[in-house]
C-alpha cells in the first residue's frame, strides 16, 4: 500500500490525493473549459457573477467568470494530463515548474459564499491595506481587506497564487482585526 505523502527533492511532503489547482485558460474560454472538464469526471470550480451590460439600444445582464483566464479543477496530480488535453486550456499555474496547489480554505470559502445571493464582484488585486476577518453574518471566517466606496464597506478576498481580488459588501459591525 503506497503511503498518500511523496517525498519531493527539497525534503517536504507532498500529498498525492485530490487538492486544487488553478489552470489558465484561453481568453473567454472559460465556461467551455469547465463543461469539458467535467465531461472527463473531473471536479472543477468556475466562480461566476452577474453583471449588466448596456448598448445604445438595450440592457442585458450576462453571467462573467469572477476570474477571467482561470478554472479550478479537484484533482490528484497524476492526472494532469487528462486536463491538459482539454482544448482551451492554457497550462497549469505553477511555481518551479511544479502545478501549485491552493489552499482548500480558500476555494471552499468562494464555493460556499458565492452560494448566496451576495454581491459580489472583481476587484483589482491588493495586497496591502487593514487585514480584517468576518465574525458573524454569511461571510463568517472569511478573511480580506476592507476599502469602502459610495459610503459601503466592501471587503476585498484575494487569491494570492494567482493575483485575483473579489469585493463583497459586508456590514462593518460584522468585522474584526485580523
């Protein structure tokens, strides 16, 4: 029986089970990769938001990837290749070559948040800023930093391994310093 932890060259272990990765996808490809993806029995995750767009002559509201470029897919590593053959699929994102594994907090906090009927939209990417997490209410446990716009707090959530930011409007009693 092998043992589910892989020594790798720098002397820590790796988990060889399912854990999520970010693949970068061709521009607009985004909602095509993930229905392949999950035509080959792989989870994958597409965060999506509404938004309207208007033209001269009409309003529309269209469903957007809450991360342009980027699908999330559940997997053990040793099936890399089956995702690869998609066709819009970019590459992995990675660090020293090797598909870099996100933390399953993160996409878990996105999966059950974008659950409810929030608001939520991008933001562009922060990094520096009052860290704050939330205590209470729907966003409860998650952890951003607070900017405010149009006299609203908004909590921004970052991913940091790809460089991606979400605003969700939150209520300021339910927040704390991190």
């Amino acid at each position: 029986m092998m043992d589910p932890k892989v020594k790798v060259e720098d002397g820590s272990a790796q988990d060889s089970q399912s854990r999520w990765y970010a693949l970068y996808t061709c521009a607009r490809h985004e909602k095509s990769v993930a229905s392949q993806i999950e035509r080959r029995r792989v989870a994958c995750f597409l965060p999506m938001y509404r938004s309207v767009r208007r033209w001269k002559d009409r309003r529309k509201e269209l469903e957007l990837a809450l991360f342009p470029g980027y699908v999330f897919v559940n997997m053990s590593i040793s099936s890399k290749l089956k995702v690869l053959e998609v066709p819009g699929v970019v590459r992995f994102v990675s660090f020293n070559g090797q598909p870099a594994a996100l933390p399953t907090e993160e996409i878990e906090a996105l999966r059950t948040r974008l659950g409810d009927k929030s608001r939520i939209e991008p933001h562009p990417y922060l990094r520096v800023g009052r860290k704050v997490r939330v205590h209470s209410g729907p966003f409860e446990g998650l952890e951003g930093i607070v900017v405010r716009r149009k006299d609203r707090c908004r909590l921004i959530f970052s991913i940091d391994l790809i460089q991606r930011s979400l605003a969700i409007e939150v209520d300021e009693a339910d927040l704390e310093a991190a």
